[in-house]
C-alpha cells in the first residue's frame, strides 16, 4: 500500500470519529492511543495509554454456507465454535463502552445466526456507538426482520454477495440462494422507506475472482437496482498457489499477489507495525483475544474475557506487550501476517456510492 494510500484510509478513519458523538473522555482516550501506537512506532517498544476505541466482536463462529476460501465455510476451523450469550457481550460493552466509538460484529461466522444479534445491537447502541455488522444476506428475507434491523439501530450493513447471477454466486457461494438474497435486500431497502430511516447504510461487497470478473459491471447496475448506498471491490485471500491458479482474477490490478509455478507472494513488503494492535482487539464467539481478524484459528490466544481477566487486563498484559515487541521487531517473521494486507496492498480496491 502506498504512503498516499495509507494516508487516505486514516484520514477516512479520522472523519468517522469527528463525525461520531463522543465525549470529552473518549476524545482524550483516543488521543492517548493515537499517542501510544506513534510513539511505539518511533522507539520501536511498545507503549500503551488509553484503551481501545475500537473493538471486534464475534457474535457466531458458524455459518450457513460453504465458502471454499473461508475457513468456516471449508470446515478448517479447529477452536470452538458457537454463539456469543447476550450475558458475555453485555459484560464486554459494559467494561469498554464508555471508551468504544466503534464496534464491528463480525469475524469468521454469520453474525445472523446468532438469535441474540439485535439484541446486541440494541445494546451498543444505547452506548452510543456506531456498529457495524456483515452478512451473507440470508436472514433478510422476510418484513418483520427486515423492520427490526432497521429500528435497532444498525449503522452500517455489508452484503457479501460475490455475483450478479445465480450462475456465478453459487460457484463460490456454496448452499447459497442469490434471489434470496436480492429478495433480502429490497425487503431492508422498503423496511427503510417505510420507516424513513436513512440506516443501515447498506454496502453490497464483490470479491473479484477468475469466475466472476466478468461480472464486475452487470453487479454495479444491481446494485443501483437494489437501491444500495456502496458497493466494495474487494481482493480475494488465498492461501497457496493451488487457491491462486484456481480463484485468483487475470489482472494484476485484481490482485493482492504475485503468483508463479510455486509460490504465493503478498505484493509489496510488510512494515514493522500494524495499527490494529493498538487500535482494535478482536474477541472470538468463545471469549478468547486475538490481535486481529487474520488470527482465524485462535494461534496465538492472548487471553479469554469469559475467563478471570478483563479486557483492560488483556489489553494491556505481557502476552499482548510481548506479541506487539514481535511485531514491531520483525513482522515479516511472524506466520500469522505473512498472509496479512494491513500496510502492504489495497485490500478494498474501489467503493463506490451508487
């Protein structure tokens, strides 16, 4: 990614916080991490002010498709999985919600699967964050839920959608129905209209591969059809040279790798930093801390909230301190970001409003 690049995605991170509603004491936290993650930066130790401003949740580590590339939908998931209780979720937002400006309810699984997902909304909410979530479009599909989502709350909705045909979405989207999902989401865009409300924003999400390339300008005219606020084009994950030859697009411009006979290789070099070590925890369906969405397997567990120690304590212990140290002293070395984008190449190659 270039330093430009990387410019803009902070600069769209810092008008999401001017525009958020925040209090004298969140504006001194975030102050104090932005501090933290610069000055560890320059002195290559790391230091930690303040607490998060930003979390990931992961409402349920299960899902109702079988994504070939997504280790849910293969089957390749070896940590437990399940739902988050609304209980869990209650005490993790009590602790850190005065601090949150964001939150994100997703990772691995459908976040719809889990019956408490409104009711976790609800919740943040009334916290005053912005909350995000991400789905493949199949919980969508009848009036009352469609209402229910819009009066929750939600901010902002992605669609993953990944085809503009049935032809092509089942491909990858293995178990899935496409006029489901499109019935889906004119039933939120109508729930809107009646309610009058202008949320959740909805962003329909197009992971460019060899089959679906084609297809890149049929699904921009859908989404005006829909009615969608967004749509992201986005790189596709893979993780060796048989996934690459298989999924990965013709261009180059499509890609996030370089790809010969044998081997994968991520463009460009990584950086010894990652913002998200200091910006953004992730806690799994089943309690345990990850540095990041990347972590897909929980391999290296830096500490479970549904266990003895808080958040803060996590977020601040000698697991946490030692895995930034490895970061910032050789990230290239680390397995877990070998197949990372963060500070490398664009993962969203374009978003477009509709």
């Amino acid at each position: 990614m270039s330093s430009t690049a990387r410019w803009r995605r902070f600069l769209t991170l810092c008008r999401r916080v001017l525009t958020t509603p925040i209090t004298p004491g969140q504006v001194v936290n975030i102050l104090q991490v932005f501090a933290s993650y610069l000055f560890s930066s320059l002195l290559r130790r790391p230091i930690i002010w303040g607490r998060p401003f930003m979390l990931m949740v992961e409402p349920s580590s299960l899902c109702n498709l079988h994504c070939p590339l997504c280790a849910v939908g293969a089957n390749k998931l070896t940590r437990n999985q399940g739902h988050m209780s609304l209980e869990w979720f209650r005490q993790i937002i009590d602790e850190m919600g005065p601090y949150l400006i964001h939150l994100t309810l997703w990772n691995q699984g459908e976040p719809f699967l889990n019956p408490d997902l409104l009711p976790m909304i609800r919740y943040a909410k009334a916290k005053k964050m912005v909350v995000l979530t991400s789905t493949n479009g199949h919980f969508l599909d009848s009036r009352e839920g469609a209402e229910l989502l819009v009066t929750s709350g939600l901010d902002d909705l992605i669609i993953s959608m990944d085809g503009a045909t049935q032809e092509t979405y089942q491909k990858y989207r293995k178990g899935g129905d496409f006029q489901r999902v499109i019935r889906g989401i004119r039933n939120l865009g109508m729930a809107k209209k009646r309610l009058r409300s202008s949320r959740p924003y909805i962003e329909l999400q197009f992971l460019i591969m060899k089959h679906n390339q084609h297809e890149i300008e049929t699904f921009r005219s859908l989404a005006r059809d829909l009615r969608a606020n967004k749509i992201s084009l986005k790189t596709v994950q893979v993780d060796s040279p048989d996934e690459g030859r298989r999924y990965l697009p013709n261009r180059s411009v499509h890609r996030r790798y370089t790809l010969d006979d044998n081997s994968l290789q991520l463009k460009g070099s990584a950086r010894d930093n990652c913002r998200w070590i200091w910006f953004c925890p992730v806690i799994n369906s089943d309690g345990t801390v990850c540095a990041c969405c990347f972590d897909k397997d929980n391999t290296l567990p830096l500490g479970n909230v549904f266990q003895s120690h808080s958040l803060t304590q996590i977020w601040r212990g000698e697991k946490y301190q030692a895995f930034r140290r490895r970061i910032l002293s050789g990230r290239a070395r680390l397995p877990l970001c070998q197949n990372c984008s963060e500070g490398l190449t664009r993962l969203v190659l374009r978003k477009e409003g509709v």
